[in-house]
C-alpha cells in the first residue's frame, strides 16, 4: 500500500473534473485496509472512499485523503438448480459482473445492465433501472465498521435500502467500509420471464427483430445497453454523473393545487405519496438542452447535467443551485441532488 501526494483526480471521476487529492491510495487488499485504519495520514485527516466516481464531484481540490479500494475477485458460495449465491469484492466492475453473469446464464440482474459502477456503489446507492433494484439480489452486505474496527456482515433487510438509498448513505455515512456483496442470481431456464414492464423494451426488442421467447440473458443485456446508449450520454464518451437529481416525492394533499396550475405534469401514484418525474420540471424551467459552455443539460434528457468543456466541480454545483432555484420559485419543489457533492 502506497499513499501517493497530490494526485490529480480528473481520471478518476466520469464527469472528468479537475481535483488536486492532498493524499490519494489504492487498497488492493483486506489487509491492506486494516493498517491503512492505523497509518497518522489516515487519522489526521479527512477521508473520501471512491469507486468509479460516477456520482461524485469534487468541487475544489481535495484537502485530505481520497481511498479508492480496488479489491477485485469472485467467488461462488453455494447453488442448487435453481439459484446461486456469488460473492463479489468492492472493486469488481458492476457492467463487467452483469456480462459474466449473462455469459454463465445468471439471471436477475440484467435489467442493470451497463450502469457506470463499482460493485459496492451498487449497494450503497441500490442501483436502479428498468424495474430493477440491486437490493432484489443483494444477500449480504460485508465490510469493516470504523467504529469497532472490526468485520461486519449486514442482511438485505438491515441494509435499509430505499430509493437510490441505504443505510450506507445515512447511519453508516463514512463508518463502514464495503469489502464485498453477496448476491443471489437465478439460474436461467427456457421458461424465465425477462422484467419488460418498461415500455422501451418491448419496442427495443421488435425493432431489434427479437423474440422474446428464445431471448439468451446475454440478447437481454445487449438490448438494456442500446436502449441506454441511445437515451442516456455514453459515459465513456461523454463526461457526466448520469440522473444529477432524485425524482421528487410530494404529500398527495400538494398534488391537488400543483395540478390546477400544472395540468401537464407527470407522475407515479403510491398509497402515500406522489413521486414526479425531475426531468419534466426542469424542462419547464426551460433548461432544456441549455449550456453555459462549461456545463449543461443533456440534449436528449434535461435530467442529465454534462460536462462540456473543463468544467470545475464549483461550475457544475453552480449550474446545478440555478436549476434547483428555477424548480423551486416556478412549482415549489426543492430537487435533491442525487450526486454526492465532495468538498
Ligand atoms: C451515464 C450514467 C448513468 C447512470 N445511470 C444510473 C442508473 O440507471 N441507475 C442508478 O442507480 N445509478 C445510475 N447512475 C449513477 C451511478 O452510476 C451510481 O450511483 C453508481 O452506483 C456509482 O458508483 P461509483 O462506484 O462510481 O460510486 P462513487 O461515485 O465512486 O461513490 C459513491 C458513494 O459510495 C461511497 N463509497 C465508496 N466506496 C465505499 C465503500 N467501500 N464502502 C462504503 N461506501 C463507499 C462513496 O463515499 C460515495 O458516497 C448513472 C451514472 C452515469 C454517469
């Protein structure tokens, strides 16, 4: 384990921004996390964990100690006919593990194919698509808890997971680093039903000449993909944080007056509460494929901030305060950035 000094993070952040790390290391091991939780660098200052940064920005350079943990390997626990449990490190590549699974016909997560991340990111923010949420496969959840220092594992059910949220991301915040996810795939059989409650997909599919019937996991994973490279920005050709703000959830009482004003607005129903869709009030707010020349809306989906050309972290955060000020002053709403701002 080497700590490094002063490290340029621009290659370490998909929305490619420019961040100076005063300390910078990457853990290629469990032991190597264990000394790092006793090295002076570490207590003496503040820390970030970072995966492939695909929902950070740094907004200034970073004062303190940035740790990347690169743990890669994978490992079947058990299977039977019909399932498998596979353990997966920190640092596996989420895309490359949903591949390989659709190339060993497990099934049950290739509705989230091609999202940019590492494998704990994936419990962390409970990655979502297409229908899909991680925490439908996530098992277990292990790691070290900061506080005791010592090993941990978490059922599904501790982990709190909710929409784009976890436990991870509010009690465990910066006290429990991620060593490795458990997951429990299904074993695909002629029989399965693919998850096409999502309109695109059929259509992706006819378009495609598919049949959905004689469809292998690994078609299934190439239509997700096309669907994404067509409606989202390629993130390995186009600098962005992906969906910058989470959809807004309002009482269903705040629903009544929104409408009368706003007869066109979209929105999901639940018992309890209505949830709208972001990228509809901020094209209202006429953000729409609207730049600054360092940053703005993607041409395809006003929900999408890009990096256009050398933004700095403070470029994006303030381009992202004039949307959230527009959504508030025109529908009342205060959006939630769904990106974690690292100051
Ligand atoms: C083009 C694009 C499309 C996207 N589409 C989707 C989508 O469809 N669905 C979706 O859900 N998300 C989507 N995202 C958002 C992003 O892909 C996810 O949030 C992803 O999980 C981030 O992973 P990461 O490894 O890059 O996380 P990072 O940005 O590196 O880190 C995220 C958080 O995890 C914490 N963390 C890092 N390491 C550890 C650890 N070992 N233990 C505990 N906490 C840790 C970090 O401190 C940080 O708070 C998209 C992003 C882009 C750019």
């Amino acid at each position: 384990m080497q700590i490094q000094n002063n490290i340029n993070l621009i290659n370490y952040n998909t929305f490619k921004v420019k961040s100076i790390a005063k300390h910078f290391v990457q853990i290629q091991n469990e032991s190597e996390i264990v000394s790092l939780l006793n090295d002076p660098i570490y207590l003496q200052n503040k820390k970030y964990f970072l995966g492939s940064g695909a929902n950070t920005i740094f907004v200034n350079n970073f004062d303190g100690l940035v740790i990347k943990i690169n743990i890669l390997w994978k490992e079947i626990l058990s299977e039977n006919d019909d399932e498998i449990l596979i353990k997966v490190w920190a640092g596996e590549n989420w895309h490359n593990f949903v591949l390989r699974c659709a190339d060993n016909n497990f099934a049950w997560l290739e509705n989230l194919a091609y999202i940019p991340s590492s494998i704990w990111a994936s419990a962390v923010q409970n990655v979502w698509a297409y229908g899909v949420e991680a925490k439908n496969i996530i098992q277990t959840v292990d790691g070290i808890n900061l506080d005791t220092k010592e090993f941990q594992t978490l059922k599904n059910k501790d982990c709190n997971f909710g929409y784009r949220d976890s436990i991870f991301k509010n009690e465990l915040k910066d006290k429990f680093i991620i060593t490795h996810v458990v997951f429990r795939l299904k074993k695909f059989k002629t029989n399965y039903k693919f998850n096409c409650e999502y309109t695109g997909i059929n259509e992706k599919i006819s378009q495609l000449w598919l049949d959905l019937s004689k469809m292998k996991i690994s078609d299934f994973v190439e239509v997700i993909t096309q669907i994404r490279k067509e409606k989202l920005p390629d993130w390995e050709l186009i600098w962005t944080a992906g969906s910058f703000f989470k959809n807004p959830i309002i009482p269903k009482k705040q629903r009544e007056t929104l409408y009368v004003r706003f007869p066109e607005l979209k929105w999901f129903d639940s018992n309890w509460a209505i949830k709208l869709s972001a990228w509809q009030l901020i094209d209202l707010c006429g953000f729409k494929w609207k730049n600054n020349w360092k940053v703005g809306t993607y041409k395809n989906h006003a929900l999408i901030l890009v990096n256009e050309w050398t933004a700095t972290g403070q470029d994006i955060k303030d381009f992202a305060e004039e949307i959230q000020i527009a959504v508030q002053n025109k529908f009342n709403i205060s959006l939630e950035p769904e990106a974690i701002f690292v100051e």
